[in-house]
C-alpha cells in the first residue's frame, strides 16, 4: 500500500529534502522533537524493520552509513545524537514505511518514553 513516504519520493507531497541518492531520501520531520530531527527512508518500500530480509542487508548498511553522513554534515557527530526506528505499533510506528530519526541539537534523556 501507498504511504505518505512514497509520495515525498515521487515529488507528489512537498519534502524539506536534506540528501538524496539511488538507494535513500532524507528529509526534515514535519513536528520535529529536537532542533534537529530528520527522516531517512529506503527508496525501497519496505513496511518496517519486522519486513526486512536477507535481501535488504546491504541497503540497511547502506542507510546506517548515510545516517552517519548525514549527522556529519548537520554538525551533530561531535556533541551525539540519537537514531531511533519504531517498529509496528508497540514501537510507535505511525508511517509504515521504514525510517531512521536522525535526532539531535539537544541532550536526549534514557528510558525512552
Ligand atoms: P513514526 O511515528 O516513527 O512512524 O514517524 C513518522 C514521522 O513522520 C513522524 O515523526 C511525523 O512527524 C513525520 N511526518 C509525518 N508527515 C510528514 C511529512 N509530510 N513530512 C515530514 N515528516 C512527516
């Protein structure tokens, strides 16, 4: 089924894209929870972590990495931030398209609410 994901990748819902490549988009959350808070999503429509297979393997590599970059070039490497993917519903998931939160600018506190 069609996400709202699906429809920032083909250019339908307006995005604040941030970097894009063959394999990934990344763009601002629309409610950020920290100064800086975006989303990375697979091209790939995959539902959530609980969908993943062998297949994906080399894309999940290949997302953690862009994250890492991603973090870089938003200057939150030094001072930390926080990646966060909720899964189905106990886990928070309200779009099911899987997306890392890339969360930072801020001191994030542990347990997680
Ligand atoms: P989750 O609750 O983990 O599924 O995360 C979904 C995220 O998508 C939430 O943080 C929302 O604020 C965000 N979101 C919903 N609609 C949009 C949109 N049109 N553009 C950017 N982010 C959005």
């Amino acid at each position: 089924m069609e996400t709202l994901f699906d429809k920032i990748i083909k250019r339908q819902v307006p995005a604040d894209i941030v970097f894009e490549d063959e394999l990934c988009l990344a763009f601002r959350d629309i409610s950020p929870q920290a100064p800086t808070h975006i989303l990375l999503i697979p091209k790939k429509p995959i539902e959530s972590m609980a969908k993943l297979n062998t297949e994906d393997q080399a894309l999940m590599g290949h997302m953690l990495l862009t994250a890492a970059q991603i973090a870089q070039s938003e200057g939150l490497s030094e001072e930390g931030y926080r990646l966060v993917v909720n899964t189905n519903s106990a886990g928070g998931q309200s779009v099911y398209h899987l997306h890392m939160h890339i969360l930072g600018g801020r001191q994030m506190q542990w347990p997680p609410g």
